[in-house]
C-alpha cells in the first residue's frame, strides 16, 4: 500500500493540489488511492480526535475525494523535449559573473585578486592609512585654546 501510495504522491506533485490543499490532506488522499477499501478519513479522524464531529469527517471526505479527482484526472508529467527548452532558456537567464568557470567570473576574480594585491603592497609600503595631508599639519595638543 506504502508504494502504491508513493506513485499518487509522485502523480500529485505534477498538480496544483500542493497549491491548494494541506500535505497531511494529499497524503490522506493518496493512501485512499492506493487502497479506496480502508476508508481512509473515516478511519483516520478518529484516533486525531474528531470521532464526535460527524460533520467534519464528512468535509474531509469530501476534501479527500476532490483531491483524488486531481491527482486522477489532472496529473500529467511534462514533456522531455518542453523541459529541455525551459532548460536551455534558464540558462541563458543566468548572470555569467556568478558562473563559476566562465570568462566573466574569472574577469570579476582576476579583478579582486588585483586590487587585493595593491592593497597589501600599500599596507607593506607603510603608507599613510588616513592620507598624505594630514601627515605634515602640526596639532595643538594642549588645552589652552591658543
């Protein structure tokens, strides 16, 4: 029953139910796919604590049932060849810098690899951290306010 279950959850995943409706309803749902005898909400709702609301386990069966209508009637897997062309279109949507490998990210790298290199060469030189023009002014120090 577990695996027949998991073919519907796999059929499911190809519909808007995961839009729709709650996991815990789709997984409801596909075990009653798998196994339609058990009456799976009537015999799930009472042990979760419905057992005294006749009314809600009849919502839920009717949930259920529209549920199993779109996985049966509405789940189709794509065609190879219409993924493939999605494919093709993502990757030309992606920013070359971020690809790792190619000609405009090893620019950007080589880039940051250079100005990481003058900065080290500064800082080794002993340059002044906060520029030449205020190395030469004379501060007064002291209180006075002359």
């Amino acid at each position: 029953m577990y695996d027949a279950a998991l073919v519907h959850v796999r059929a499911a995943r190809l519909t808007d139910a995961e839009l729709i409706y709650t996991p815990s309803q789709i997984a409801l749902a596909c075990l009653s796919l798998s196994a339609d005898d058990l009456q799976v909400p009537f015999k799930w709702a009472p042990p979760k604590g419905l057992q005294h609301s006749e009314q809600v386990i009849f919502a839920l069966g009717e949930t259920i049932d529209q549920i199993k209508t779109v996985i049966t009637q509405t789940g189709e897997s794509p065609q190879v060849e219409l993924v493939r062309e999605v494919d093709r279109r993502l990757k030309l949507c992606k920013n070359p810098q971020r690809v790792v490998g190619s000609k405009a990210y090893l620019a950007i790298k080589d880039e940051k690899e250079k100005r990481a290199e003058q900065k080290k060469i500064r800082k080794s030189e002993g340059e002044d951290p906060f520029g030449d023009n205020l190395a030469g002014d004379s501060m007064d120090d002291d209180d006075d306010g002359n």
